[in-house]
C-alpha cells in the first residue's frame, strides 16, 4: 500500500494511505530494518510503500518497506515532494525581510517549486509601503496575496492558492505562519508565537515539521521558523539564473561568464538603469551573490 508521510517523532511515522479503500486512513509506522542498515531515512513528505502488520504481531500498525523516489527534497527543514511554496513577509513586527524573501525566491526557481507570497499584518504597516513590495513582485511574475491573518482577513484567498497541493510554508520567525495556518482551518493547530516587546522580533515556537491536511489531495507543511536561509547550493556564478526578471537581459551581456556585478556591458545592469529591474531587488541579489561568493572561497582553504 502506498502512503504519504504526515509526521514523524523518533523512530516513529504517521502515514497518510493514498490509495484504495483505506484511502486517508493514517498509520502509525516505523521503518523496516533493510532501510536502517542503508543509512534511508524518511522524510515528511515522502510517499513510502508501507506493509499493515497483523494485530497481535507489534504495537506499531504498519512497517515502511520502501521510499518512493522524491520529485523534490529540501535539507533544511527536511521536507519532501512540495508542490507549492508560501513564503510569509510581515508587513510590520517584525519589518520585511526581503533579502531573505529574494533568497527564498531564488530557491523555489532553484528547486523548480512554485512560489507565492504572503504579505501579512497589512493593518500595522500605517503608511503603506506594503504596497511597493506587492508592485514589485507582482511584476516579476509572483502570485502576491495580502492577508491579516489574525482577523482572518485574505486568508480565502490563501485557501484557493493552496488547493490540490502539498504547501510548506516558510518565513522568519513573527511573520504569522502559525496564525495563518490557524486561521484557514478556523482552529487552533499549531502555537502562535509571541513577539518580542523590546525587539520587536519573532520567537520562534515550531519545533518539527508537519504535513495538516486541509481536504482532499491538499496539505500545508508546518515548519521550523528559519532565522537564517541556507541557499549554498545554489553557485554564486549561477544566482542571476533564479531571478527571474534577470532571464531576457541576461542574453545582452557581452560576456558568456558575465557575474553581473563589475563588468561595463553587462545587460542585467543596462536593464536596472532602464528601470526594468527593480534597483532595490537588484542590490539584493548583489549582496546575496556575495554571501554566496565568501562561503564558496572559504571552503577553498
């Protein structure tokens, strides 16, 4: 029988059936011995081929006999076979991060994993500037929606993006990813975090990963709260590739190997002062290609 991995503590596995007449029934299982000598752990995510154990043989109902082959796997948080990504920005309390919403933007084109933007708490941004983000993104191509998750405000909206889907939501810590998962299942599933008076910053309160069904074929992954967001993987050479806004003016450098940053005719910095590329999304994506720079020279020595 083949399930989908909704949870996981220690060495045990809740499993989701997806097929036949024990469809959506859930079984708590454990790996099978060959798995654990093969170093294959399991993932949130994963659809495994599970085999129902008699009653009286073990407490555990099922055991995981194999891991189907991932369609896509992110390390940290560990997740598998996302369909969709919500990337989370509060609007205030915290302030926008956007270097991190570029980095995870990146990733989701890196990972070839749709991506759509949550702009949250657009009641305590007074004057507005939520609106300068939103234009910005909308531009480039991104579904961006506008929410006051804590009045269930836009969350509908969320709703419909997430149908027929296995979403993982991402975001600092403080932005509302539990409240907006709270709100669009009306109750509460996950622990709100609390904002930090003197900091005015998220503390972080999920601690594991976990998949919440929302109705038929549709799942949100509820994660860890990322006070950092490793993109390593992606090559500092290779960054402009996952802006997508950079793909047309990238054809006009002069240069095959052109890094966008220092050469003369390079068609990414011809399209900025044009103003067809945001200036700002722009400076963003060179001080994220440093980052990436600096940890790629520092693993040379």
């Amino acid at each position: 029988m083949q399930g989908l991995i909704i949870e996981n503590k220690s060495n045990l596995y809740k499993v989701v059936s997806v097929e036949g007449e024990s469809k959506g029934t859930i079984y708590e299982t454990k790996i099978r011995g060959k798995l654990k000598k093969n170093d294959i752990v399991p993932v949130v995510g994963d659809y495994v081929e599970i085999r129902i154990l008699p009653k009286e043989e073990k407490k555990e109902q099922a055991v995981i006999e194999n891991i189907l082959k991932r369609k896509v796997f992110i390390k940290r948080p560990k997740i598998s076979n996302i369909t969709q990504m919500i990337f989370v920005v509060s609007s205030k309390n915290p302030k926008p991060d956007l270097i991190m919403l570029d980095k995870q933007l990146a990733f989701s084109e890196y990972m070839n994993v749709k991506a759509i933007i949550v702009l949250n708490k657009i009641d305590l941004d007074k004057k507005q500037q939520f609106e300068q983000i939103e234009s910005t993104y909308k531009k480039i191509g991104y579904k961006v929606i506008k929410t006051m998750a804590k009045e269930s405000i836009g969350i509908e909206n969320v709703k419909q993006i997430l149908k027929n889907n296995i979403n993982v939501f991402a975001g600092n810590s403080g932005v509302g990813k539990s409240t907006l998962i709270n709100s669009i299942f009306d109750k509460k599933i996950t622990e709100e975090g609390r904002i930090s008076k003197k900091n005015k910053r998220g503390k972080n309160t999920t601690t594991k990963t976990r998949l919440y069904e929302i109705d038929k074929d549709t799942y949100i992954a509820d994660t860890p709260g990322f006070s950092t967001f490793d993109i390593s993987e992606i090559k500092s050479k290779d960054l402009a590739l996952y802006f997508k806004e950079f793909s047309q003016a990238i054809d006009k450098c002069e240069f095959g190997d052109c890094t966008h940053i220092k050469e003369q005719n390079c068609g990414i910095k011809q399209a900025v002062e044009k103003g067809k590329i945001s200036k700002e999304r722009y400076e963003r994506f060179y001080k994220i290609y440093s980052e990436l720079k600096q940890m790629e020279e520092r693993k040379k020595w």
